[in-house]
C-alpha cells in the first residue's frame, strides 16, 4: 500500500532526471510556438475575427502537439505502459519495426492518430476555454481602448461560424483525396490535422458555449429558483440570519454546495488529465469488440443497429464513427483509472495539485525574492518569473520548471497503474515472489 | 537479441537527443525570453530615461528635433514660507527650435534635477516665483505653436534639499528619444 | 454504385435538415431568452437585498430648487429626487452604485444619468464604506416641461460576486442583473430645502 | 477494514486538497502589493517612499474649510485621522492611496469627501531629502479601529511595488463604543505642517 504512494514519487523525479533537456527544450518550443501563432491570431482578429479564431486553432494545436510529444519522449522508460501497447497491437504481426521508423512520419503519425482523440477530450473537459481567454487578452491588449477590433469573441455567438467549420471540413475532404492520389503524403496529413483541429476547436468550443446558454435557460425558469433558494437555506443556515459584526457579502454569497463543487472539479481534474495521459498512450487501443462484449445487451443493440436504414446509418456514422474508435480509449482509460487502486488516485490528486500549489508559491515567493520594482521594470521581469513557474495568469502551465514534473508525474502514475494489475497477478502466482520489485529496475 | 540491439539502439538515440537537447537549451531559452520579453523591454526603454547624454557646460545638444543649452542653474535663497533646509532652484534653457512637431516630439517632456547620488527631483508647485513673460515651462512650449528657428526660453522650478545644490545638474527627457536623456554639466565640471 | 450514390445523397439531406433544426432550436431558445424576462415588484417599505448594497428606500419627490444637494440646476428645471439609505455590503469601499438603479420612466430618458449625491454633504459619488450606512439621493434631471410623474418606476440591479473572472482570473461583481421592480410614490417636495452650499 | 483505511485516507485527501485549493495564491495575490510592515513611529521604507505615522486620532466631526466657508463633516462610523510624515528616495514621486484595514480585513479607502483640500491631504509630490507632512482621513465603523492597518501606496492597483502596511495597535473602546479618546470636532482649517499657506 505505501508503495503505491512511493513507487511513483520515485519514478517521477527518475524521469524527470533522465529526460529533463528534452522536455525543457520542447517545452520552450511549446512556449515560442504558440505566442508566434497567438500573435498571428491576434493580428488577424483585427481584419477579421473568424479568421483570427481560426488561425487560433494552430495555438491549441501546438500545445496539444508539445504535450503529447513530451508524453512520447518518456516512453523508454515506461516498461509497463509498453507491455500494454505491444500486447494491444497484437503479438502476432510482431510489428516492432514502426517503432524504428523514421521521426518524421512517426511524429506524423503520432500526431494523426493520438492528438485528435485528446483533443476532442481537451475540448470536452473547457480546456480550450484558457487559450479563448488568452487570446481575448492579447487582443484587448493591442487596442486598450477597444477601437477596431471591439470584442473578437463576438463570432463565437454568430451563425455564421457554422461556415467556417462547412469550410475546413470541405478543405479537409480534399486533403484527404490529395492524400489518397500519392505525393506529398505528410503534407496533406498536416492538413488534414489542421482542419479537424479547427472544426473540433470551433465546435466544441460553440456547443459548450451554447450549452451554457441552454442551461442558463432553464435555470431561468421558475422551479429552479425556488429549489435553488431551498437548497440555498440548507446549506448556508447562518447566512440568512443577519450576524452583527460584520461578514462581507463576498464570503456569505459563496455557499457552501459552490464551494462543494469547485472542490469536486478541484479533484477531478487531476484524474481528467490521467485519463487524457491513458489516450495518449493507448492509441493502439481503438479496437472495440472487447468492448461490445462486455455486455450481451449493448451487442443485441449492435445487431439492431445493423437493421436500420443504410442511409440513416450513413448519417449516423458519417458524425460518430471517428468518434466511436475515439471514445473507446477513454472507456479504456476510465477502466485502467478506476482499477488501480485508491491510494495511488489520491497519489496521483494530491500529488498533482501539490506541483499545481507549489508553483504558484514558487512564483509569489519569486515576487518577494526579486522585490518592488516600477512597473515597467517588473513587466520585464514577471517574463523571466513566468518561464520558469508558469504565467501569472494560472491558465497554461508552461513554465519550465513546472511543465515536464507534471508529465513526469502523470507519466509516472499511468506507469504505475499499468504495473498494478501484472504485480498483482504474480503475487497470486508465487505468494512470496520478489517479482513486483524486480519490475521497476 | 534483436530487442536487447533494439534496446541499446533506443537508448544511444535517446543519449543523442539528450545531447542534443542540452545544446538546444543554451539557444532556446535565450530566444524563448527574447521573444517573450520583446514587448516588455520595449515599452520599459520607450517610457523611461534610462542612458544619459552628457552635454557640456555653454553647449546646446541636438535633442528631441531641437537644439537644447541650458543658459543658468541658480538658488532662489531666503524665500520664506519653505520648510527648513530647503532652496528653490531655478534652471533656465533657451531651445532653438527645429522640427515645430513638437506636440510628437516633445511628448511627456520631462525635466528634472539630478545629485551625485542619482536621485532625482521633478519641478515642484509648492514654489511660485515671478518671472518674465516670455519664459514658458516645457509642458506649456508643446503647445506654444513654436516655429522653426524660434528661440524659446524655459524655466523650470524645483524644490530641493540645501546640502545637494552643489552637486545637481539639470537633465531632460522628450518622448521621442526616450530611453536617452540629456544631462547638462555645470562650468566647474 | 447507384445504390450507395444515392444513400449518400440522402445522407447529406438528413444532414442538411438535421443542421437546419439545431440551428432552429437554438433560435427559438435565443428567441425565449428575450422573452421571460420577469422579475418580481419589490415593496417600497422593505429593506433591498441587491449583491452588493442593501436599500432602504426613503421618498422621492420632484424639486425645482436651484441647487438639490449641490448639484446645479438651470433656472425653471425640475429634477426628480430619489433618497434612500445605502448599506455597503462588500468588504471594501465602493462606488460601484451607478447601474444599481435605473429610471423605468417615459419622463426621463433611460439613458439620462442622475447624479447620485451623499445627502451628508452633497459630495458627488463618493466610494461607500463596508457596512456604514449613508443616505442617498438619485437626481435625475426632467425635460423642459415635462409633467411631474405620479410615480418613480425604478428597475433594481444586483451582480454576483466571483473570485475569478474569466478573462484575468480577478476577484469582483459581474453579470448584472434585475431583481425585481421598485414603484415608489412621488410625494410633494419637502419644505425643508436642504443642501445649498 | 481495508474499505475503512480506504474511506479515512480518502477524506484525508479531500482535507489536503481543500487545504490546497484554499491557499493556493492566485493572479491578484501574485500581482498585487509587495508589503513593508511597520508601526506606529517606524520609519516604513518602500521603493519609491518612506513614511512614518506620527499620531492616530479619532473624532465624531471634522471642521474644514471649503471655498473659504467653514464646513463641518459628520459621518455615520467615526473619523480617523492619521498625521504622517513623507519623504521620497531616488526620485520625486506621487503618493495617492491609502486604507484603512479593520481587524476582521473590511477595507476602508481614504474618504472623497476631503477632495477640496488641495493641500496636505492624499494625492501628495513629495521629494527625495525632503519631508512632508500630511493627513490621512478614513471613515470606518467603531469596532474596525482597534488593531487596525493603514495601508499607504503610492499609486491605486500598484502592481508588485511596495505598499506601506503600518499596524496601529489596540485601541481601547469607550462605554459608548466609540474608540477611547475620540474627540468631538477635529479642526483640519490649519496646515499639517505649521507653515502659512
């Protein structure tokens, strides 16, 4: 039990030694990248605003590029998570050799076929909400007085922007019969990545918005209020009473079921990105007849669908198809999740906000270190600062000291998840066995 | 054997890129802070008067479009009314006007008194003095209309400690030649 | 190759009318959004719990004073006066009363600004501090010649606090919103003719 | 049992982690004032100025001179009025905040309602080598005096430069709950430093 509390703190800082320049190095790649292309973004918001939020795909594309690249640098050294990949690919093609291609097309391929699936999940889980927010203060930045370019985000509440995705998904359908006819194979796959990318970033990034607004539409019927305003004197009995010295509306009105959820997300997030971790790695892990076996009912469902209309399915397909192949690696990964054990999730929790708690005092303690200076000074310094801990801001974690511990610790968990169960299995076999030590050596 | 070959091969790569990696660092994270920093370093030497350019005593210095000579730097002592151990000090330039932009040019126009030690003082509004009509601050000749070749006469007032008169030299900063600023010497210098 | 042309064809019209009906759906819900607004009437005589501020209202009446609580007024104009006691809820000193309430009225020009006066002194919008209670007047200016109206119509603003906002993750009071309407009755201006400086 | 060790460290880790989420700096606390704590008497050195609080005192009225018309300010809490002393280090700079921050961290701004004196009163142009006198003026409510802090900066949302933090220290209550010592009327119509105007 301890040592699924010690296996991966060690592990991470062993990676963390082993691969530090690399990750360091991709890192800052990460960092020039995506301010070049939010630069560029932001300049073209100013002519137009679509095609400024569509060139803010290439930012969220180069950070979910650099993490993923940063989750493959440490495969090497992940025994376990190999094991796991080897057995899924299927031991009797015995295709090692993809693993000796050349950079260029396993960088290709590993974009294709990994980066979509976590980025639908990025997507999901408002992840893109940090590079929107990032973006509206770059913007907001060049025109302080708002002049020209007003709010930029304004398209996102536009019909039109059903356009922009028809668009990218007619270029991409001819990327892909580009591809198809030979030539510059990888080019039109970057194209095909790009356009998918934008698609997924625009609409997923509109149906969460709208979904808020659809929400919010029914929070603004009449039941609600009244169930709020019942759930409201449950929770908070003292701040309805009028207390004599006194509290500030700003801590009264934050009640207690709030504070109960932002404290749930607080935990889940951590377990969202092992999740996110788990489809990085097990991209091979696409095939889903285990799944559909699991129960006879979802098969009988199988069959059923097989009934229907070709054309219905046609249509069907035609939006979930790509998905479903997907989706089942997150099925995979919550099974792998909720498999390994309690302590190594409340590791991995606490283990991931201690890093996330750490930086920010790192950063406030560098403030003090460095001292009062005028603001220009500490513009110029808060640069520094946030290389190194991440921005200020707190909505991408980029710095290089904070950045490649979080994938090492991520990395190191999934590891040790994927050790568990095979441990686990020689214990029964051979009740005294050292085996589970010899594993990590 | 071939996975032990395999193994080994991964590994020299991986020794590689680690290398490889380490030389990148020395260029990527000077280049990542440039990038980063560019717009902040910018604005720190546009707004600031950081570098001085020293002007000698009885000489004018091109500055701002114009050309600058401070004419005198006197003591206004035994005013009344002034806190204990304080002087009024009075510097005076005359300023041939050259570019008349100067609405641009002489943007944030700033003059101010610096000691030995650096410290420096801006003019002060506790002091008024009468003087001629011709003599405008700096802030009001912006707006005076001024032409090519006019002379201006500007004066400025500062409040400062007795025990610093000796060492303080008048210095001015214009918008449009930030982060220089001229820093006029005395006849003693 | 008829057979799968034609599936196909059919796939891209069932794509087709199914875009146009989400889209439609989210028209409609856009279209009801404007529509529910309805907030309730708030009693003149009960204390307000907005976000920020707690009201109490007072009385309201119409002035044709020169000054009303040192604010200026043309010879012959008339202004309408809204007093009412404001507690600061927050834990620090605000202004943030501007938008708290707005005139409902077809006299006044909705996007007229009153001046807002500390009736203490007749100093003009001054920050309120947590917890201290200070009476208020809203002085909206009529138009030349406008009839004196039986009644004030106000709208009741309130904002919700937020530890961080969304674009610089910055603790403050956002979203404003009505709470409910307030209808006070406009009475005879008061004899004692206050606030001259 | 194994189930009960699992449920205890599971509420061990939600502890941690409220623990975490609770004080985990954010944007404002990364950006904001750089403190320099003092009390009464210190000289208090920040980057751009030094200052030293001279007296605290309290008072139910202030009497002020407006347009060369004597005014007497009431208030609903009690007035403080803090005597300090300034000076500037490397350059002449402005100084023009300061609050006043009750025991329970009710902040209370520097009134407006003094904004007619133009001198000795916040914003004050001080000068390096030179000291200058000034009052500071809050309004705050009676129990916020005791252990209280003023808060003095040289500029409003001064990120990561120094602000000035100088704790004033118990401050008895009288029987009518005002802080002990609290006079009637303060009269602010003389200069803080004794000099003619």
């Amino acid at each position: 039990m301890l040592a699924d509390f010690t296996k991966p703190l060690g592990l991470t800082f062993r990676l963390w030694w082993r691969f530090w320049p690399q990750l360091v190095a991709m890192v800052l790649l990460g960092i020039v990248g995506g301010d070049l292309f939010m630069q560029i973004a932001a300049r073209t918001a100013f002519v137009n605003h679509m095609a400024g939020l569509a060139l803010l795909t290439l930012v969220a594309l180069t950070q979910l590029i650099v993490t993923v690249a940063m989750f493959q640098m440490l495969l090497p050294a992940l025994p376990a998570i190999r094991a796991a990949q080897e057995a899924a690919r299927g031991q009797t093609s015995g295709e090692t050799g993809a693993e000796t291609s050349s950079g260029a097309s396993r960088l290709a391929r590993m974009v294709s076929v990994a980066l979509l699936p976590f980025f639908a999940y990025y997507a999901a889980w408002g992840f893109l909400g940090d590079t929107v927010r990032q973006y509206s203060r770059v913007t907001l930045d060049m025109a302080p007085f708002g002049e020209g370019a007003g709010n930029v985000l304004d398209v996102l509440d536009s019909r039109w922007l059903i356009f922009s995705v028809v668009i990218s998904w007619l270029v991409r359908r001819l990327a892909q019969a580009m591809q198809k006819r030979g030539g510059a194979k990888s080019f039109w796959q970057i194209v095909v990545v790009i356009c998918e990318t934008n698609w997924i970033f625009v609409g997923l990034y509109v149906i969460s918005r709208w979904k808020d607004d659809i929400v919010g539409w029914i929070m603004s019927r009449n039941i609600f209020p009244t169930l709020q305003a019942a759930a409201h004197g449950v929770a908070n009995p003292v701040s309805t009473a009028f207390a004599d010295p006194m509290v500030p509306v700003e801590v009264t009105s934050i009640d207690t079921s709030t504070k109960l959820i932002a404290l749930f997300f607080f935990m889940l997030l951590p377990v969202i990105w092992l999740v996110m971790t788990a489809l990085i790695y097990g991209y091979d892990v696409r095939d889903d007849k285990g799944l559909l076996r699991v129960h006879e009912r979802v098969e009988r469902l199988g069959a059923r669908y097989r009934t229907i209309p070709k054309f219905m399915r046609d249509f069907v397909e035609h939006f979930i198809s790509g998905y479903r192949s997907r989706y089942l690696p997150i099925a995979n990964g919550v099974r792998i999740t909720l498999s390994s054990g309690v302590v190594l999730m409340l590791t991995l929790i606490v283990g991931y906000r201690l890093i996330d708690w750490l930086a920010a005092w790192a950063w406030l303690g560098m403030t003090r270190i460095i001292g009062p200076h005028d603001l220009d000074t500490w513009q110029v310094l808060s640069e520094g600062v946030s290389l190194l801990f991440g921005s200020a801001f707190q909505d991408s974690s980029t710095g290089i000291l904070v950045e490649p511990l979080r994938i090492c610790f991520l990395a190191a968990i999934l590891e040790t998840a994927f050790a568990l169960p095979k441990r686990r299995a020689v214990e029964i076999a051979q009740p005294a066995g050292p085996a589970g030590a010899a594993q990590d050596a | 054997m071939t996975a032990q070959d395999l193994a080994q091969d991964n590994r020299l790569g991986e020794k590689k890129w680690r290398r490889r990696s380490l030389w990148a660092l020395l260029v990527l994270i000077p280049l990542t802070l440039a990038v980063e920093a560019y717009d902040s370093v910018k604005a720190l030497l546009v707004d600031n008067d950081l570098f001085e350019r020293r002007v000698a005593w009885g000489e004018s210095a091109h500055f701002g479009g114009s050309d600058w000579k401070l004419t005198d730097l006197r003591g206004a002592f035994g005013m009344k009314n002034l806190p204990p151990g304080t002087v009024p000090v009075l510097a005076d330039f005359a300023v041939t006007v050259g570019n008349p932009d100067l609405q641009n040019l002489w943007l944030g126009c700033k003059v101010m008194l610096i000691d030995a030690e650096g410290r420096r003082w801006l003019p002060t509004s506790a002091v008024r003095l009468n003087a001629p009509d011709n003599v405008q601050t700096c802030i009001s000749a912006i707006f005076s209309g001024a032409k090519t070749g006019d002379v201006l006469n500007l004066r400025e007032t500062f409040l400062v400690p007795k025990d610093v008169t000796n060492t303080i030299r008048p210095a001015v900063g214009v918008g449009s030649e930030r982060p220089y600023f001229l820093l006029f010497q005395m006849e003693k210098d | 190759m008829l057979e799968s042309a034609r599936s196909r064809l059919k796939a891209w019209a069932a794509a087709g009318i199914g875009t146009a009906a989400a889209i439609a759906v989210a028209g409609v819900l856009g279209a009801f959004e404007a529509r529910h607004a309805q907030v309730p009437v708030l009693a003149p005589a009960n204390p307000i719990e907005t976000g920020q501020w707690l009201l109490q209202p007072v009385k309201a009446y119409v002035s044709s004073e020169k000054y009303i609580y040192g604010t200026l007024r043309k010879p012959g104009a008339k202004a309408l006066v809204f007093e009412l006691d404001m507690t600061n809820r927050t834990a620090t000193s605000t202004k943030d009363y501007f938008e708290l309430l707005q005139a409902n009225q077809p006299t006044i020009d909705p996007a007229t600004k009153p001046y807002i006066v500390l009736t203490r002194d007749g100093t003009l919008s001054p920050e309120l501090h947590p917890g201290m209670t200070e009476r208020m007047a809203y002085i909206w200016d009529l138009p030349d010649g406008a009839a004196v109206p039986a009644s004030l119509d106000l709208n009741v603003m309130s904002k919700i606090y937020k530890q961080r906002d969304n674009l610089y993750g910055l603790p403050g009071w956002f979203n404003p919103s009505a709470i409910g309407t307030l209808d006070v009755p406009v009475g005879p201006a008061p004899d004692n003719a206050e606030g001259q400086p | 049992m194994r189930r009960l060790a699992n449920l205890v460290l599971l509420l061990v880790a939600v502890a941690l982690c409220y623990g975490l989420q609770m004080s985990k700096p954010h944007y404002a606390d990364l950006i904001g004032p750089i403190p320099v704590r003092g009390k009464v008497g210190d000289v208090v050195v920040g980057r751009s100025f030094e200052v030293r609080v001279e007296k605290v005192q309290f008072a139910r009225k202030l009497r002020a001179d407006r347009y060369g018309e004597t005014k007497v300010l009431t208030t609903g809490g009690v007035w403080a009025l803090v005597t300090v002393e300034f000076a500037a280090r490397d350059a002449s700079t402005v100084v023009s905040t300061a609050s006043w921050r009750g025991p329970t961290r009710l902040t209370y701004d520097h009134t407006e309602r003094l904004s007619f004196i133009n001198n000795g009163f916040l914003p004050v142009t001080v000068d390096p080598g030179l000291q200058k006198k000034a009052r500071l003026v809050f309004e705050v409510r009676p129990e916020e005096v005791g252990n209280a802090t003023v808060l003095i900066s040289s500029k409003l949302l001064a990120a990561l430069d120094s602000q000035a933090e100088i704790s004033i220290g118990p401050v008895a209550a009288s029987s009518d709950g005002m802080p002990a010592g609290t006079v009637d009327t303060l009269d602010l119509t003389q200069p803080v430093d004794g000099l003619p105007k």
